[in-house]
C-alpha cells in the first residue's frame, strides 16, 4: 500500500495540515499509521466529512420547501 503525508493529503484535500493531523488522532482516515512523529497517510484515503457542517440531503430539502 502506498502512503502520502499530511503534507500532501493537506494539499489533496484542500485542507490545512493541522486538520489532517486532527483527523489521524481521531482515527477518522481508515488505515492511517503512526510512524514515529509522523502520520502514514494511505494513498487513496477519501477526505472525512467535516462534523461542523450539517449534511444535507433531497430528503432535508423537500421537508424544507414544504413548510
């Protein structure tokens, strides 16, 4: 399996360092390894959703429009 680092899932995401490492110390990155002072980072990681922001999905919408 091939890994990236914070650095470069950072850059990947669209994201800034410091979320990446928040995200590997919440163990919400599948696969995500500690080495040393350093995250391992496999390659094709999806982004985990961010938990501040409020999914919303066709069902939200049409409850909404109809109120």
């Amino acid at each position: 399996m091939d890994y990236i680092s914070v650095r470069e899932a950072a850059e990947k995401w669209g994201v800034s360092e410091r979320w990446v490492q928040k995200f590997c110390v919440e163990d919400r990155i599948p696969g995500v390894q500690r080495f040393g002072h350093s995250w391992m980072i496999p390659k094709d990681a999806l982004r985990p959703n961010d938990l501040r922001r409020k999914e919303i999905n066709e069902n939200n919408r049409e409850e909404n429009n109809n109120a």
